[in-house]
C-alpha cells in the first residue's frame, strides 16, 4: 500500500515532500529517527543533534519536517510501538513524547515491508525484485525518495569477482548465482526503484562495481558510509591538532564497549573487522603514518543502547619528551545517529533536486570513510559540506 500524499500537510514547503525509506526500519536507530521526526514535525522537540539546524548551513530548499514520511524494510517483526517501548525503558526515549507520537509510528508501521536475511542463491534477482517494488509502490505518494541504510554491520564482503560490471552481475545472476551480500542487494533495489541511497553503516551496500556502474547511468545520487557519531568524531576533531603541532604520535589505542543490537552484531569477529578497518584507515590518514595500537570492539550486554570509548595516546614532544592524552566517551548511540540521517537525508533529497549524481563527496562530515572523498579531518570536512550546501541552496532556488 503506497503512502497517500504527505499525511501531515497539505500545504508543502520549497522542498517538497520526501520520503526515507528505511533499511533495518524497525531497528533503534530507525525508531528513534521516526519518533524525532514525528517530535520535529509536531513541535514536540527542538533540533539539538540536527547538523541542517547549523546557524551557518545554508539549509533552503531543505525538504520541511512535516513534509516527510517514513516507510523502510526490517526482518524483525516487532512492532514500532513496542520498539519505541524499549527505548523508553532504556532511558533513549522520553516516554512521554513517545506517547505523543503512537499515531505516527503506527501509520509508519503500515508503510513497513518484509526485508531479506540471506537472499536465495538461486535466484537473487527476484529478492531485488520484490524489494524495489516495494520502494517504488511507496514513491508513489512522495517527491522523492531517499534509501538510507541503518541495517546491523556485515562482514566484508567480495562481490567484485560476479559483479565487476552490470553485465557481470546480471550473468551470474541467470546462472543461478547469488553475488551480492544482502546489504547489495537492498542497493541494488534502491537504484533500480530510481531512488537515492544514503549507507550509514560500513556494511559493503552500493559499493560495489556493478552498482556504482547502474547507478551512474541511472543519473543517481549516494552517500556513505559508516556513520560518524562518537569516538570517531572526538578523533577526526583531535588527530589533525598532532598533526598540525607537529607532535609525534606513536601509539593510539581505542576500547569501545557497546550493548544493543549493534554490539551484538559486532561481538561477530567477521563483522567486527568491517567496523574496525573504518575507525583505523581514517586515523591513520590524518595523521599521514601507520599508527600502533589496539582497537578493540567488546560487547557488554548490560550497556543497552549506550555505549563507552576509552582512548589513550601515547605522542612525542620536543627534546622526544613523551607524554600521554586520555578521553573517554560515553553516548547513546541511537540518539546521537538519529538527527544525522534525518540531515543526510534532506540534504540528499536537495541534491537530487538539483540535478546531482554519484559519490555525494561532501557529505564525508557524516562518515568514518567518506565515498568519493579522503578527506577526514573535520574541520575540513565542514567546511566542504557548507560550501556545498550553499551550492545547492543557490541552484535551488534560481
């Protein structure tokens, strides 16, 4: 069933309505995005977290809150109303406001679709299939579309020797083979629903040949990946001030503890490496040198939705001195990720508005390993993205 026009409004902003659909629609980053939302949208909350919020973001053209409606796919069959419930008893959530807003997590619930778990080796194509069908059936009531996924990590995955090139993947695919993790495949049904696609996870998604190919001749926007929202964010603000000092950094070590789904996710050692070979190649790049060093990703059960960052570095001064930074970090991890892929998403929603296509390069102030881009000091990164949403913002309104 495709979502009627925008049920909130009758009256649509500059930036028309936008529909998010969600990968992993009823995970607790997904749940409390939609519940901001519908808080945003109802004047229930204010923009704390929401980057588009900046004083210095050129934010016209932006689609409005109350112009956006959500729709997604999860395997998880619980409902919203009831994962909005653990994330009140887990202290994520005012339960109040999640009171306020059941109306719109059920009708968001109507607008969700069965995903896929491991896509059927014999035939792939038709699980790309279903799953862009249930995309476009949703566009239908909307402006445009944004794919965002906020899916549980894989691990790394190789789909380059069946998929180097569309020609490849649809080749395999009549040969019965099932080349794309499922991360891919949802891509794969965004492109071909002609929707753009934002990966907050560092899960393999479009970043594989044959859909950069598909999406580059689609004239397709996209953005990722692995979202940016703690102890990485205190890195990309820290590691370019060694460098910049011309101090010596010799050893950095990172322990994340994590509860949740996604701590169990990454209690995987496979899908661990996925997370971690992000949170290093960044770091290693700004400060122009291989650093030594453990990281560590440990699930603690009992940390729910929160999660902890201990970092210590080990650096050399003048004269050799050596001398030692520590910081710890603690956060909730859906309520520091939600404002961001609201923002990813109007600020793609804009982009395709504007006629932009491929690797969204500017959007690397969200992400641990930007698409399209190396760079990954903040302050640089920000400076990007405000040059480019000006840009946007200009074209946009002309």
């Amino acid at each position: 069933m495709a979502p009627s026009p925008n049920p909130r409004t009758e009256d649509h902003g500059p930036g028309g309505t936008l529909g998010i659909w969600f990968i992993g629609a009823r995970g607790s980053l997904a749940t409390t995005a939609t519940i901001g939302l519908s808080a945003l949208a109802a004047h229930l909350t204010d923009e704390t977290g929401c980057v588009c919020a900046h004083p210095d973001l050129d934010a016209r053209g932006l689609p409005a809150y109350a112009d956006i409606v959500v729709g997604g796919h999860d395997v998880d069959t619980l409902p919203l109303v009831k994962q909005a419930e653990r994330l009140v008893a887990g202290g994520v959530v005012p339960g109040i406001l999640a009171h306020q807003v059941t109306a719109e997590l059920e009708a968001t619930e109507a607008r969700l679709r069965p995903g896929v778990r491991h896509s059927d080796p014999t035939d792939q194509r038709a699980d790309v299939e279903r799953l862009a069908d249930d995309i476009r059936e949703f566009a239908a009531g909307v402006d445009r579309v944004v794919v965002v996924d906020v899916s549980s990590t894989e691990p790394p995955h190789d789909a380059g020797t069946d998929a180097a090139t569309w020609a490849d993947l649809e080749a395999a695919w009549s040969a019965g083979r099932a080349p794309l993790p499922p991360s891919s495949v949802y891509a794969c049904a965004a492109v071909l629903a002609g929707a753009a696609y934002v990966a907050f996870t560092p899960s393999p998604g479009i970043d594989v040949p044959a859909l950069v190919e598909l999406a580059a001749e689609r004239g397709l926007p996209y953005a990722g990946s692995d979202g940016k929202t703690g102890e990485t964010l205190v890195k990309s603000a820290l590691a370019p001030m060694f460098s910049t000092r011309s101090l010596a950094v010799r050893s950095w070590t990172s322990i994340n503890l994590l509860g949740g789904g996604d701590g169990s996710t990454l209690s995987d050692p496979a899908a661990r490496e996925s997370k971690t070979s992000t949170k290093r190649s960044g770091l290693e790049s700004m400060l122009g040198h291989p650093v030594p060093g453990p990281m560590h990703i440990d699930y603690v059960e009992d940390l729910g939705d929160w999660k902890t960052a201990w970092d210590h570095v080990r650096f050399d001064g003048f004269l050799g001195t050596r001398m030692t930074m520590q910081f710890t970090w603690e956060g909730c991890d859906s309520a520091l990720a939600a404002p961001l892929v609201l923002d990813l998403a109007r600020l793609t929603a804009r982009a395709v508005a504007v006629g932009e296509t491929g690797p969204l390069a500017a959007l690397g102030f969200f992400f641990k390993q930007p698409i399209g881009s190396q760079e990954h000091r903040l302050a640089q990164q920000w400076d990007a993205l405000l040059a480019w949403s000006t840009d946007c913002a200009d074209r946009v309104t002309t």
